[in-house]
C-alpha cells in the first residue's frame, strides 16, 4: 500500500461526500419543492398558520399568507440566488452545520440527530455484531459438520429468515411478546417519566425497552451471515491447503479454527464493515415499529411533517458514514490480507 | 410423469419456491374477480370490525375492507416487483454485455457505477427521490424508480460470466464459422448465461418489492392506491399492533413474509443450478 494509494482513496473519499452534498441541495431545487411554502399551507389547512381553514381564504387572507411565507423564506435565507444558497450550504455542511428544523423551529437538526444517534448505533451496532457472531460460526459449521442433525433441522429454518425484512419481524415479535404477553415494552426508548441519565435504573430500562428491537434484527440478520459464510467455507474447503494440513495430521478443531475458518471470515469482515455503514438505513423501519428514539423514527417523523432541513440533514449523515466506512475497508483490508494489491483505483 | 417427478426431487427448494410464488399469484390473478372492489373504499363498512361471517378478514379503522384490500394490495405489489424486476434485468444484462464484451473504458465506468451504487442503501435513495416529489408517487412510477437502483446485481454476476465464455473455443468456433456479434450472443451465449439470468431476475424482482414496501411502510409511497406495504403503513400509522386489531396487519405480513421465503427458496434452488459447487454444501 503505497501513499499515493492512500492519498487518492480519501480525496475520493471528499469527492463522494461533496458529491451527495451537492446533489442533495440540488434535488430539491430542481423539483421546485417549496419547503416553507408546503408546510405553511399544511398548518393552515389545519387552522393554525392564520387561524382560518384555507377553504375559506379571503383575498387579504391569501395575502397575508404570501407574506408569512415570504418572512420565513427570508428567515432560512431561501430568498436568495440558487448560487449563493448553494456556497452557504456548503460551507455550512463542512462546518456541520445542518441548518434548523422547520417544525421544531429553534431546535437545530444537528442537535436532534446527535440526541438519536447513540440510540440507533447502540442497539442496532450491538444487534449487528452479535447476528454476524452467530451466523459466522452457524455458515460454516452447517459445512463443517454437513452430518449434524441439530444443524440440518435448525439450519434452513435460520437462513429462510434472511428473507423477511427486519420490521415485519419486530410487528410479530411486538405482537406476541410485548402486547399478548408483556415480557417487554411495547414501544419507546425507556420507562415512561424516566429522565435519560447515568444510573443503574435508567440503564436496566433502556436494555428492557432494547431488547425486542434488537431480537428482530439479530433474528433476520443471522440467516444473511449464515449464507454468506457457508459460501466461503465451501469455497475454502476445496483450497490446497487445507488438504495439505488435513494429510500432515491436525486436529479438527486446529483445522476448522485456525485454518478454515480464519480465511473465510476475510470477506465476512469486509461485509460487516459495510454493514455498520450502514447501520442507519437499515434500522430505519424497525425503529418505526417500536417507536425507539433513533434516528429511523426521527426520519419517519420528518417524512410526516414535510420537515426537510431534517430529512436532509439525515440523509447527508447516512452518505457521510457509508462513505466513511468504504474508506476505513479500502485502506484496512490491503493491511489484513496481503493478496490484496491495490494498483490501480 | 417419472421424468417431472426425478426434475422435482432433484430441485425441492425451486419446486418449493415455485409453488408458493405460483400460489400468491394466482389468488392475485384470480381474487379481483371474486371480490368487490367497492369493500376497499375509505368508509365502505363498519370500522374496527374483526373477521367474521360479514366481513372476512375484518374492517380497519377507517372501514375498509381488508380482504379485498390485500388481494388487491397483492397484485399491485407483485406488479411492481415483475415491472422493476424485468426492467432491471433487462438494464442490468445490456451492460454486463457492453461491459463484458467491450472491455476498456465503457467497461470501467460501467463497473464504477454498479460498485459505488450497490453501496448505496436503496431506501435513502428511495426516500430522497419520493421527499422531493411534489405529488405522491403512482405504483408504475415506484416501479420505474426501483428499476433504477436494482440493475447493479445482475450486472455484475453476468458480467463475470461473460468474461469467462468469451474465452472459450465454441465461441471461437463460432467467430470462425462467421457468426456476427447478435449471433454470438443470442445464440451462444445466452443459452448459457439463462440460469445466471433466472437467480438475477429472482434478486431483482426480490429487491424491488423489499424497496417499494420499505418507502411505503415509512408512507412516502403511493397515497391513494392499497398496495401490501400501504396496508402495512396504515396499520402502523393507526397503531393497529397495540390496539389488538391483529385482524389489521398479521395478514399482509403473512402474505409478504410468504412472499420473501417463496422468492428465497426459488434463488437458492436456481443457485444450485447456476454453481454446481454449492450442492456439496448440502
């Protein structure tokens, strides 16, 4: 791994990120999306914005709105020329700034991001490594053991839920364990008139409110880690050396641990590093299911409210840690597995 | 009859996969004609009712009905994945072609495009393209988006082996027979290439209806028409699960989780087909 290497991999790293930046401020321009403006209008469909319903707008009245929508425009600096809105974003995003929410006006997206990051990375992290744990050691021992009757019953059944997506999973699991019997909580991050602090009581009802969100992944998730590291053992089985060291006498744990298993789990880690890239998006929907605090249910809740400044803000964190993490595979794995020679990008 | 019999044994998990997929179609092809579509109507019926002699499947809380709801729910979803499905696989084996075949330059941006988009999660692209739309989007156009973002699989399998045929002497004897470029490939090559193509459009078709239900669940999808991952939203939306209403959400999850395992079985029996090397995993 040369320095050039290096180099050209995290400018391509800032590329992406200015990429996703720049498309992400574009879109919404380019469909002509008055953010304000929709909002606005829902609140005064409702009666709030000018306290009439808009079916009963008179002419001052829809003046009247012109003029709140032209305040708040100003107020977020949507007034200004495309170029100059463009320049400030920008600079904004690379100072993190990721403006105010439209519906929580004083509160700013950053903030409310950082306040729903450690729930998703914690319980969907934990979940992630603990399914990748499980299914590894599951793929290859439905290989390494082909004769197992637990593996050939319990087996199919694991990598059959690999199919289902994670939220139908946790609507059952809801079902069955929170509400017809109430092992767990139904929905939330922790009891109910709880204030988030370091003590033991808050840290139990957090793991208590965690632990169904966290089954219905790791439930699914396994099957997919399972298939994958059936795959490579497969493949690993069949290499030379590993009938070499079978014919000079190592034991089979030796040769499972050691030999077997150490080079199929290469492509396994290199997954599982894009996989808590991606540890964002893919607890989205279970996090709608429980109505845990993280950043999935704070997406869905900007969707509802036409929140943008909110939705883009998320979106700009989900491309920064995607990116982040095929940057941290391509400058590691040239450092773990020698056969890897990057030359050419 | 023997011979059907012998195909079946040697490949449960597509016999399997077939049949349950078959299934779901059907009822999706056939229910529409015995239902009234009226019963999907906001207000058609008594809210809140559970199943009985009335209403099959029971009412939601805005009094729908939900048989006629899922079955036609069924068939919109099944849409949209064959739609996004086939225009994925069509997109995505073109270029593996291009790529393949061509080689050089259009075979470097090719491989850099799928490369940096499979890393990209489908549903943020999903959610950015629906939250920037003004109107709600129709299921034909969910349909179009996902065919968008689901080329990437296919490419790359049939990509890898197109390089590996192109090589080998019944092409060359092909190319000396005089055979022109479309001969090559229809006739040599794809004859070849149909099981790589089939677990393609079955990860194609699996991946689309996993997208269109993952935006509709987060009720960014199509507001007026009852596709599964709609019912699903509404019933979330409703807090259907905790207000014991499981007459409301247990049956599109049943159908799309039997979806899933019936589109699961079929791409690993038709794996087994494509890798030979995967049946000695048992």
């Amino acid at each position: 791994m040369t320095k050039g290497y290096v180099a050209r991999r995290i400018a391509i790293f800032f590329l992406i990120v200015w990429l996703a930046a720049s498309l992400n401020f574009l879109l919404p321009h380019l469909a002509e999306v008055n953010p304000i403006r929709q909002r606005l209008a829902r609140l005064q469909a409702f009666g709030v914005a000018s306290g009439v319903t808009a079916s009963r707008a008179t002419g001052e009245e829809k003046s009247l709105f012109e003029e709140t929508v032209k305040t708040w425009e100003r107020k977020f600096g949507l007034d200004q020329p495309l170029w100059k809105q463009y320049i400030r974003y920008i600079g904004d995003i690379a100072r993190f700034d990721l403006g105010f929410s439209i519906v929580n006006f004083p509160a700013s997206v950053l903030k409310m991001i950082l306040q729903a990051l450690p729930w998703t990375v914690l319980v969907i992290g934990i979940a992630t490594i603990m399914s990748f744990t499980l299914g590894s050691i599951l793929g290859a021992l439905m290989v390494w053991r082909k004769n197992s009757p637990l593996l050939n019953i319990l087996g199919p059944p694991v990598l059959a839920l690999s199919a289902i997506p994670y939220y139908l999973l946790g609507v059952g699991l809801v079902f069955l364990l929170a509400f017809t019997w109430a092992f767990f909580p139904i929905s939330g991050g922790y009891d109910y008139g709880r204030v988030p602090d370091v003590s033991w009581g808050f840290i139990l009802s957090a793991s208590h409110h965690a632990i169904l969100p966290a089954l219905s992944i790791v439930l699914a998730q396994i099957g997919f880690w399972g298939l994958h590291m059936r795959g490579m053992m497969v493949t690993v089985q069949e290499e030379d050396y590993m009938q070499f060291a079978e014919a000079r006498g190592l034991t089979d744990r030796r040769l499972f641990l050691r030999y077997a298993m150490r080079n199929a789990i290469l492509p396994q880690a290199t997954n599982l590093a894009l996989t808590l890239g991606l540890i964002i998006t893919q607890g989205v929907l279970v996090e709608v299911v429980f109505s845990y605090p993280g950043i999935g249910t704070l997406l869905f809740n900007a969707i509802r409210n036409l929140d943008f400044f909110v939705i883009n803000g998320i979106v700009f964190i989900i491309v920064l840690s995607v990116a982040l993490s095929t940057l941290i595979i391509d400058l590691v794995n040239p450092i773990l597995d020698p056969r890897i020679r990057y030359q050419q990008a | 009859m023997n011979a059907t019999l012998q195909w079946v044994s040697h490949n449960k998990l597509l016999t399997a996969g077939l049949v349950i997929v078959t299934i779901l179609a059907l009822i999706s092809i056939i229910g529409p004609h015995m239902i009234d579509e009226e019963g999907t109507k906001i207000g058609y019926a008594m809210p809140d009712q559970p199943p009985g002699r009335e209403y099959l499947l029971g009412t939601d809380t805005v009094g729908r009905q939900l048989l006629p709801t899922i079955i036609s729910g069924m068939g919109l979803t099944l849409r949209v994945g064959i739609i996004a499905g086939a225009l994925g696989l069509a997109i995505g084996v073109v270029l593996a072609f291009i790529s393949g075949f061509y080689g050089g330059l259009p075979d470097a941006i090719i491989r850099g495009a799928a490369d940096t988009l499979l890393t990209v999660p489908v549903l943020l692209l999903l959610v950015v393209v629906a939250s920037t739309l003004t109107s709600a989007l129709t299921v034909n156009q969910v349909a179009l988006l996902l065919a968008g973002i689901t080329w990437m699989g296919a490419t790359r399998i049939i990509r890898s082996q197109v390089l590996s045929m192109r090589e080998r002497a019944y092409l060359e004897v092909a190319r000396a027979s005089g055979a022109n470029g479309l001969q090559i490939i229809f006739l040599e090559l794809m004859p070849n290439l149909l099981p790589y193509i089939a677990v393609s459009f079955v990860g194609a078709v699996a991946q689309a209806i996993l997208g269109s239900i993952g935006i509709e669940a987060l009720g960014l999808g199509p507001q007026n028409e009852n596709t599964l991952g709609m019912t699903i939203y509404w019933s979330l939306y409703h807090s259907s699960q905790v207000r014991g209403l499981w007459w409301w959400w247990a049956p599109p999850v049943i159908v799309i989780i039997l979806l899933f395992i019936g589109l699961f079985l079929m791409s690993a029996g038709l794996d087994r087909i494509a890798n030979p090397r995967l049946r000695r995993a048992g």
